[in-house]
C-alpha cells in the first residue's frame, strides 16, 4: 500500500488537549510568519506550524509521524529549525522569565536528561548509572524558570551557580535554596560577596573546620524549595524532554526553551 497524507481538521482532534488558546496565541504573535515569495508555493499557515511542533514536543513522536494541521511533516521540521537557527527560543525565554520571575528568593537544582551517547554535550553521570545531558534550573519562589543552562550529566552541580549568578546580574537577590550538593565554604563565601546568602541543609561533619558562627538554616523559606522539584515534574510532562533523542545538542536546547516558555505563559 502506498503513503497518503492525512490531514486533521480540529472537529477530527481537540486541539486544547496539546495547548491552551492562550499559549497559542501568544506564541503566534511571537514567533515569525514565513515570508511568501513572489513566485513558488503559498506558505503554509503559521498556527498549523506550531501545531505540528507542539505536537511533536507533547507525543514525542518522530518527525514523520506528525498530525497534519495543515502542515506537513517536513514543513513543522523546517520551520522549527529556523526559529532554532534565528536563536527566538532563548530570546523570548529570556525575555518572559524576566517578566514574569523575582528571583528575590530563589533555588537552584539540575535534573539529568537520559541521552543516546551522542558526541557533543553527553556524559556518563556516576550519581545516577547513566549517559545524560544535564540541565540546570534557577527558579523563582513559585516554581518559574529564571535562568537554566546544559551541560554534560557528569559536570557537578556546584559548577553552574556562578553561571546562573552572573546571567542574572542586576536582577536582586537575597536567599538562594540549595540542596546538599551545593555544599561548599568557598561558593558559600563568594555568593555572600554579592549579597546572597546561601539557605540549605547541613549534614553532619560539614563545615567543621570552618571558624566563627555556624550557618544557619531559615525552615520557612526552605519549604519552598519544593517548586522548583514541581518545575521539573512539569518539564518531564512534554514527552520529548524526558530522552535527549536530537543529535544536535541545538535541537535538544530549542525543544528546551519551548517548554520553558509554555511553563511561564501558563504561569
């Protein structure tokens, strides 16, 4: 039997189960319309575009096996890549956590992406018997992503702190969350410099060198470090986060900063 094309129309599938109209249009007025040449084929329309991609990143279904919106396959593909290709995904993530996030209280946490052992950005991670991409999150008090960052699943955590801090400059910041991963005098230290005082969980035998008072842990704040363990459960929820299955660690970044985005719109 030979290949056809199947298109849906939204009688046939209920479009509000993959978004909200209020996402969709936001993204809509964000993202770029395809430029209609004088002479060729008429370009498809931009909201099956996003559709399809939408579809892809919820489903987690390969590229071929996209619902027809009004848009083939390759289309959503290519479309995809050029929003990629043009960097719009992170511009308007950065844009809407900063809008939409106060990292005046703030927490910090990574979570390893399981990944095929792709050559760029994959690491073998020891803590969880895995090869893995990793991507840290800098979260407001309510859950919402400010700031997040990738990096090979056997980089330590500690590493991305004073990344997230300066991605951030200028923006206030008083009390960081952290788990006991992050345990370290000399980052304790460095944030204090700039004003941000560290609230964590000690184990028994840190800092026992350190001289002076001991750190101090504010339950109160700390209890809401839970959103930012409620963020990743969100993110995990499209499909397509939770196995790095792209190649190019671009690709893997875009599906990403798309989740992210949805996340803040709904927030």
């Amino acid at each position: 039997m030979g290949s056809y094309l199947f298109t849906v129309s939204p009688r046939m599938y209920d479009i509000n189960k993959l978004i909200s109209s209020q996402v969709l249009d936001e993204l809509i007025k964000v993202f770029p319309t395809p430029k209609q040449q004088l002479r060729g084929r008429k370009r498809c329309d931009k909201k099956a575009l996003i559709l399809g991609i939408i579809y892809v990143l919820k489903r987690d279904v390969p590229w071929y096996d996209c619902i027809n919106f009004g848009a083939s396959a390759s289309s959503c593909f290519r479309y995809f890549k050029e929003i990629q290709r043009r960097g719009i995904f992170k511009k308007f993530f950065n844009l809407k956590s900063l809008q939409k996030t106060d990292v005046k209280v703030c927490s910090i946490d990574s979570t390893s992406v399981t990944s095929f052992r792709f050559s760029y950005c994959t690491g073998f991670s020891g803590k969880h018997k895995k090869c893995a991409t990793k991507v840290s999150v800098l979260a407001d008090q309510y859950g919402l992503p400010a700031d997040v960052l990738f990096e090979k699943g056997n980089v330590p955590d500690l590493n991305f702190v004073s990344t997230h801090m300066k991605n951030t400059a200028g923006r206030a910041k008083k009390i960081l969350n952290t788990d006991k991963g992050y345990t370290s005098l000399e980052k304790r230290r460095e944030l204090r410099r700039i004003g941000v005082r560290v609230n964590m969980e000690m184990r028994r035998g840190d800092y026992i060198r350190k001289i002076g008072p001991k750190f101090k842990l504010n339950e109160a704040i700390y209890h809401t470090r839970f959103t930012i363990e409620r963020l990743f459960a969100w993110l995990k929820s499209f499909k397509r986060c939770r196995l790095r299955q792209e190649f190019t660690i671009s690709s893997f970044k875009a599906f990403i900063y798309l989740s992210l985005i949805i996340i803040l719109i709904k927030g």
